[in-house]
C-alpha cells in the first residue's frame, strides 16, 4: 500500500484528492497549519471514504517540524499542496506569500531529497501564464508577467522544481489547475472560504444564501465577449482525480530524471457574466449583483487546452458548468445548516 503525504490537505483541494486517493486505494497522511482551515474537512472526509485520516498539525516554514515529520512516516509520494492562494490578497501582501508559499516548498522539497521520497505533484496554477493573447493556453506557451505575487510565486516554485529535478531521483509532476469550483457530489466536503470569499463562485453561492450583503463584478469594460473576465471553471473533483492519475502514471516513468507539467481545465473559458448566468440557470434565482472597477492582479482572459493531461494521463473532465453549480450551492445550503 503507497502512503501519499498531502500537505494542505485540510483546504479545499486538499480535502477533495485524499478523498480520491483513499478511494483509489492510496493511505495519506495530512499535514497542515490551519491558517486557513480547520480539520472540519478531514474529519469529512471519513464520512464519504469510512477511513480516519492521519492529521499532523505542521508548521511547514520550520524545517525541524518538517524533518521530524519525514521521520515518522515512510512517504511513497507526495502531494504540496500547501500555501495561500488568493490573487487578490497577494498584491495586498506581497512579503507573506513569499514567505509562506516558498518556505514551506523549499523545505517539502529538501526533506523530499533527504527522505528519497521518489514521486512529488506540486500544485500550480494557471496564474503562472499571465496576460497571454493566444487562447488556449498549452503547457509549452510562453509564461507572461505573473500579473500577482500569488502567480510569481507559483512561477517561482515550478522552477525550483524544475531546477532541483536535474540532480534528484525524484519524479516530479506540476500540475496547473485553472478555476477549481464546485463541491463533492456527496456534499460532505466543498469550499470553506475562510472569511469574505475572494474567489467569483463562493461569492456568488454566499450572495444567493444572502450570507454576504452584496455580489460586485469586477471589471466589465474587458477586451472580452461581454466586458467581463474569462475563466476556465473546473470542478474541484476533476482536479482531485487527476492527482491519482498523476501517481500512477509516475509509477510507470523509468526516466532516470522526471520533470513535467499539465494543465487541469475543460478547455472551456467563460465570463464573469456567464458564470453568474450559469448559477442563475441552476438555482432559479435571479442574483442583483454590482459592477464595479477592475480588480489588481487580475488576468484579463485565461483557459486551458487540456489535451496533454488527456493523452499523457489519460485525464478528461467529467463535471460541467452546471455540475459546479449545482453541487456548490447544494453545499452553501447545507453550510448554512451546519
Ligand atoms: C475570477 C474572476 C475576478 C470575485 C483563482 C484562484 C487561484 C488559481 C486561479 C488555483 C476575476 C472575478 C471574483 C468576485 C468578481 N487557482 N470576481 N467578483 O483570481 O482567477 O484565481 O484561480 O490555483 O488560486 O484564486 O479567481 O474567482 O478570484 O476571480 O468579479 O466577487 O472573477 O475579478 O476576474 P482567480 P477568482
């Protein structure tokens, strides 16, 4: 049996693959710092998969704590997914997400070499790409200026990784997620914003449940088909998957030296308008919302071709639009009964 360490794993992303993996056959082990989370998802988590998951509160910028948890357990691979990940308060705080999302890469990483752990899936993002004008993005287009330190970070951190890669046993995979949205269709585990949600779809989930006084567009005078912004909305169980697909192809690489990225969207970009439509079309309500300057860090259109992970991983989307929609407000009504 792999034991597959998942840092982060009490997020949102987090919390969806060790559910995916626990039911692929995987054991994990979670470590976070609950800076923005709770062990709620976790603990959820053994409801959908009937399997406790082992947590280890671990502050991931100090490398004693990251060593000592190394130590105590055999990793066959591993999954980082820890760090902060909204645009939005990047460009507010540039010095924290520096430090919080590069700390604690580098020191997963050194303990990773240390420890002789052969496989690691580094969560990206499609923020590394910037403004780029040719639509759809692959995995060979030309990164852009990361439009947010959130971005910069993440560029940063796929090259650490593609630098460390030459000189380690290490296979590693870099996985670019577009808009990850939606919740488990057993709604036991979805999105937990942690204060006033940043990202479009937990905005419009909380507006519609009238858990946030108001729902602001930002931006509607975009080079775009409507002024508004595109973005490649995928759901967080297709992500999830792919993760596990990610393991087992590793397993397969003989490669001396691995190092490769993929994108994880559906191919398909949307507007901010049209995402609001498309809740509106599963809900049946009409949302009032607000328009309202530009916001910084924003990239202007972005989505992904995803034909790599397709034929490399044999990685397809199942979920729609509508199936983030509706899964995400089945999940905020339930929230709000919780
Ligand atoms: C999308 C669009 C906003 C809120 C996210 C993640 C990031 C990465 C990429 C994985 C923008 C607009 C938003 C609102 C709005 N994913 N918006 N009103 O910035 O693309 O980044 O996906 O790593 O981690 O944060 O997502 O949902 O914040 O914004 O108009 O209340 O929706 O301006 O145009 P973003 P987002």
């Amino acid at each position: 049996m792999s034991t597959i360490l998942v840092t982060g794993g009490c997020g949102y992303i987090g919390s969806h693959t060790i559910t995916d993996l626990v039911e692929n056959g995987y054991d994990v082990v979670c470590a976070d710092n609950n800076m923005r989370s709770t062990t709620q998802l976790l603990d959820a988590v053994e409801k959908i998969t009937g399997k406790k998951i082992p947590f280890v509160f671990t502050d991931l910028c100090k490398i004693e704590e990251v060593r000592a948890l190394f130590a105590a357990h055999r990793f066959d691979g591993i999954i980082h997914f820890a760090a902060l990940k909204s645009v939005d308060e990047s460009v507010k705080d540039p010095a924290l997400y520096f430090y919080n999302n590069l700390a604690s890469q580098v020191n997963v990483l050194k303990c990773t070499e240390e420890f002789a752990v052969p496989f690691f899936v580094f969560s990206s993002s499609c923020s590394v790409y910037g403004n780029v004008s040719d639509l759809p993005v692959t995995e060979d287009t030309i990164l852009a200026k990361a439009e947010s330190p959130y971005g910069l970070t993440k560029q940063m951190g796929e090259q650490i990784i593609r630098n460390t890669s030459p000189a380690s046993k290490t296979k590693f995979i870099l996985l670019r997620y577009f808009n990850p949205a939606g919740a488990h269709p057993s709604g036991h585990i979805g999105e937990v914003p942690f204060g006033r949600p940043s990202n479009l779809v937990p905005a419009i989930t909380q507006f519609a449940a009238g858990k946030i006084p108001a729902l602001t567009v930002f931006g509607t005078d975009y080079d775009t088909r409507d002024g508004s912004c595109i973005r490649d909305f995928i759901h967080v169980s297709d992500i999830a998957h792919a993760h596990t697909m990610a393991f087992k192809f590793l397993t397969t690489v003989t490669d001396g030296h691995y190092c490769d990225v993929f994108n994880l969207g559906t191919g398909n970009g949307i507007t901010v308008l049209e995402t609001i439509q498309a809740f509106e079309k599963v809900s049946g309500l009409q949302l009032d919302y607000k328009t309202a300057g530009r916001r910084e860090g924003d990239v202007v259109a972005v989505y992904a071709s995803n034909e790599k992970a397709a034929k490399t991983l044999g990685w397809k989307p199942q979920y729609t639009i509508e199936d983030i929609m509706r899964t995400a407000w089945a999940w905020e009504q339930r929230m709000a009964t919780q």
